[in-house]
C-alpha cells in the first residue's frame, strides 16, 4: 500500500504544484490563531444548530421530492421489490423465491428489509424504497463521522455535504437495491473500528460491532461484502502498532457474531433445498468473475465514476494531490488507502457496473471536499498569485452553467426544433444546473470589486448548489423514480384495472428462469395485485380464469379466450 500511495504522489506532483502548499490540519481548530477553514455554515452557528439535522434535512429533501408517477427499474429493484412480497404473503423467510421456485443467486438480507417494512406500512414501491433511504441518511451522517476523526470537522461537514450533493449518490439512495445498505455497513464498520482506536477502554464492544459487520455484509450483499474487508488491509495492517484493532478480540468475537444470521439461513436453506443455495451462490460468484457486462473495459470505472458524479471526483483528485503532501494528516491508510484499494479490487473485478463505486463516494466526498477547503483558503489568502486558480475555476464553472442555461431554455422552450418532444424535461433539467453555477463565478466577481465583504461560504455553497439542484429537478420532474412509466400507466386502463382489482391472475409461461429474468415479466408480477398461479400451457388454465400470457405463448391463443388488454406485448385474457 506505500509503493501505492508513493505513485498516487508521483502522478499528482503537477496538480498538486498548481494548487499550493497551504495545509489544512488537523490542528488548525485547536489553535486559536491559525487560519480557520472556512465551511458553508460559519462555525459560530455550526456550535448552535447540529449538523446532523442539516445534513440528514438537506438529504431528505432530496431523497422526497419526487413526481406523482412513479415506477420501478425493473432490474433490480422490482425483482427485490417482489421477493420480498412473497416472503411477506407467505411466511417464508428463508427461501429466496421467484414464483414459487428457490433461487439463490442472491442472499436474502434486503429482501428481508423490505419485508420487514411491508409488515409495518404495506406493500407500495415507496416502501420498497424505505431501507435503501434511511441507509442512505445514515451514510451521510457516517461520512461525518469519519471525516471528522480522519481530517478536520469542516471538512467532514463539508465532504458529508458534498455526498448529499452527489447526482449518482442519491439516485442509488431512492432505489430498492442493495447497494446502499452495503455502502451503511461498510462505513459502520469502519466508524466502529475509529471508536474502538479513539475509546481504549471500550475497544472490546467497538471491535464486536465492526467485526459483525462483514457478517451482515454479506447477508446483504453476498460475496461482494468480502471487498471492502480486504481494502482494510493497508490500515489495519500499516497502522497497527498505533491502532493494534488486529489484537482485538471483540474483532474475532464480532466476525462470529454477525455471521450467525447467515449461517443459520443457509442451514435451514440447505435443509430444505440440499445443496442448491451454496451451488447457486457460488454459481453466481463465477459467473460474474468472468462476465464483462457492456464491454467494460479496466479502464470503465475512470470515466463512469467522473461522469456519475460529476464535479466531484475532479476536486478528490486535487484532495489526494494535496492530502498525500501533507505530513500532518492522520490516518491517510484509511481515508486514502481505503478508497484506492477499492478501486483497485473493482477495476480487477471482471464485471464492472455503475453501482459497485457506490462505495467510493463518501471518501471521494470527503477528498473533495479537502481540496475544496484549501482552494477557499487560497480564496480568501493574501497572496494574489494563488488567487488565479480559484478566479478561473468559477468563470470555468460560471461558463458551463451558462451553456446549460442556453441548452436548457431551447430544450424546455422549443423542443419542436429538436424535433424531440419528450425533451422538455432535460431542458429544466439544465436550467437548474446552469443556474446554480452561475454562483461561484457571480460572488468571485462581487468579492473582487470590494464591494462587499469576502463571502468564502457562499462561494463554496455555489459549488453545492448546481448539483443539488439538478437532483432536486431530477425527482421532481419523474426523470429519476419513474423508470417504466409504460407498464404502470398501461396497467391502469378502465378495462385491465377492473380485473386486476378484483380477480387473481395467473402467468402463463414455459421457462419461470427465463421469462423471471426478464423486465416486463417483473414488472406484470410486482403490479399485478392478487397473483394466481404459473402455467406452462394455456391448456391448463382453469376455466373462467385470467391470465397474463407471454409473447412467446400468444400463439396458443383461439377465439375462445376474450382479450382483455395487451401490455408490452403480454396479452391479458379470460380463459372460456
């Protein structure tokens, strides 16, 4: 992990060069007359109202503006979504099912919290969504946390901000996914490791609470939790004769403890179904080592994670330039070290999708907002020749802002020449963003006429504020929560609705596997309010009975059946 961190420092000696030499310590709070950093609250009023009720406020306002319409991403979200309804309905919180058939190619932890909270407010995909936003709430608040013990609180409160303010970051948080409840765990984990270095006398409980982690990591996730325990490594290791977590026994203790939930799902699977839940987990472990989803090449994850999370990942490479150089900071094998395996271990990892950098965002946050703090100090510094970089990263900022401004008022206003009707929503949707990045350049240029006072936290505040925008604009427009409009709002004509509300339908289709992986087929199961049964052939559809039948079985179909409606090519029919 030194040879990594040594070439991270080679590649970044221009970019950090360009930035300065000025250091944020950790110190700097302690010393009445050192520079304090400045955040976007003053300090002052940081002592009166508690960040974690502006952070956690901040996210949920995020998290809740959504449209009227919403719907599922049919993969995975429904498929979750209707597992859990089984387990709901039936009882059975062991199998992993999909209609009425085991399949383990995933473990059961969120489909056993969502289930959970389906027995406490009913089924509705809201609901669905419940674990994956408190999840999601509670990781910004943990992104504090280890800021503040890794760096500085107005770091931790400004990194914990920026991951609020993280595009691909609360898209994940409004999902019913298990991405985001692993990302929890994780950094529950890693917190409970700094209370037990922070807490001697009390190393024993927090070593048990960070060792159970990796258990119920891997309830929610499978073999992936195993990822971020290997990450560990260089701070565990490096960083031991300080910390010495590896000579704790809470650890160990822990690990057992939170394997118990596992252990004694697979055995009752396994004392139902034999062999098949180990053969299918593991099945699916090699089948993903091997498989190259979209052609993702090693390099996927260096321009989808800049793309996702745009501007941030931009600032966190300044934060590791400047992070590395500073001789003064604790604990750099986790706050660096970490999110660099992990990248590492992904970029190796055959398979390569948009959320499993997931688990890169807080610290990509919290090096952002390092780099972010040290550009505000050389905003407000008295040396005009460090003035420059901050100057021409607002007009830089200010002038994509008003580009998106430009696109966003041909789009929403005259998508005819766009010859795009659907396009409107894009429109407000660079209409927000161009707008809030107006604002950095707009107070640069205010606090360089002396007008005014400097105003270092509302500079910084316009960096947040593009962002948060386009994810409010986001949500509410439906862009965001409402992926397969098509199938909701065709499942909601007079004639499908009537029979729907009243009558259980039943699924006619020859492979459960086959036609289970598909989208619609999820979607039809998850919308469909009172489930029949599955039949290979129409043939053995009792009489009077509904059912939907797949595209592949429409042949079947006579003149007898009366159709009903069609969706998606699925045909809605009423036996004779």
């Amino acid at each position: 992990m030194d040879l990594t961190l040594s070439l991270a420092a080679q590649i970044s000696k221009k970019l950090s060069s360009c930035l300065g030499s000025v250091e944020v310590s950790p110190l700097t709070l302690n010393n009445p007359n050192s520079f304090q950093p400045p955040v976007i609250l003053p300090l002052s009023r940081l002592s009166r109202i508690s960040p974690y009720f502006i952070l956690i406020g901040g996210a949920s306002v995020l998290l809740l503006l959504r449209s009227p319409q919403q719907s599922f991403m049919a993969h995975d979200e429904g498929y979750y979504a209707q597992q859990a309804r089984w387990i709901f309905e039936t009882g059975d919180w062991i199998t992993v099912p999909w209609w009425g058939e085991p399949v383990y190619d995933r473990t059961i932890g969120l489909q056993w919290l969502i289930a959970a909270a389906y027995t406490l407010f009913g089924v509705s995909e809201g609901v669905a969504r419940l674990p994956s936003t408190l999840a999601c709430l509670l990781s910004v608040v943990l992104t504090y946390e280890i800021g503040h013990r890794c760096i500085n609180q107005p770091v931790a409160w400004l990194g914990a901000a920026i991951l609020t303010a993280t595009p691909i970051w609360i898209q994940a948080g409004r999902l019913a996914t298990q991405d985001i409840p692993l990302v929890l765990i994780e950094l529950l984990g890693i917190w409970a490791l700094l209370m037990a270095e922070e807490h001697r006398g009390q190393r024993l409980y927090w070593g048990i609470l960070a060792g159970s982690t990796v258990g119920l990591g891997f309830l929610i996730k499978g073999f992936m939790a195993i990822l971020p325990v290997i990450a560990l490594t260089p701070y565990l290791i490096g960083d031991s004769p300080r910390h010495r977590h590896l000579t704790n026994p809470g650890l160990y203790i822990g690990g057992l403890l939170g394997a118990i939930p596992t252990a004694i799902w697979l055995e009752k699977s396994m004392a139902a179904y034999g062999l098949l839940p180990l053969q299918q987990l593991f099945g699916k472990l090699f089948y993903l080592s091997e498989t190259s989803y979209f052609g993702a090449g090693p390099f996927y994850y260096l321009w989808n994670i800049p793309a996702n999370a745009f501007p941030w990942p931009l600032f966190a490479l300044g934060g590791l330039a400047l992070a590395i150089r500073d001789k003064s900071q604790r604990r750099q094998l986790l706050w660096i070290g970490y999110p660099l395996t992990l990248l590492l271990e992904l970029s190796l990892f055959k398979t390569r999708t948009w959320y499993y950098p997931l688990q890169l965002l807080p610290f990509n946050a919290l090096l952002a907002a390092f780099c972010l703090n040290h550009l505000t100090q050389l905003y407000v510094g008295k040396l005009k020749t460090r003035r420059w970089l901050p100057g021409l990263l607002s007009w830089g900022l200010g002038g994509l802002g008003s580009v998106l401004i430009v696109a966003g008022i041909v789009a929403a206003g005259f998508p005819e020449l766009l010859s795009q009707s659907d396009i409107r929503l894009y429109g407000w949707l660079g209409l927000a963003g161009g707008l809030g990045w107006l604002v950095p350049g707009g107070v640069y240029l205010r606090d360089r006429t002396g007008r005014l006072p400097n105003s270092p936290h509302l500079w910084q505040f316009g960096w947040l504020l593009g962002p948060w925008l386009v994810v409010a604009t986001l949500g509410v427009t439906g862009l965001w929560g409402n992926y397969n409009s098509e199938v909701k709002t065709a499942l909601q004509q007079p004639n499908i609705a009537a029979v729907l509300d009243h009558h259980p339908i039943n699924f006619v289709f020859e492979d459960k596997k086959t036609w289970g992986a598909k989208q619609d087929t999820v979607l039809l199961t998850f919308y469909t309010p009172q489930l029949g049964q599955t039949f290979p052939t129409l043939s053995e559809l009792p009489s009077q009975a509904y059912a939907w039948v797949s595209p592949d079985d429409a042949h079947q179909l006579t003149p007898a059946f009366r159709s009903v409606g069609e969706v998606k090519n699925w045909r809605l029919v009423q036996v004779p």
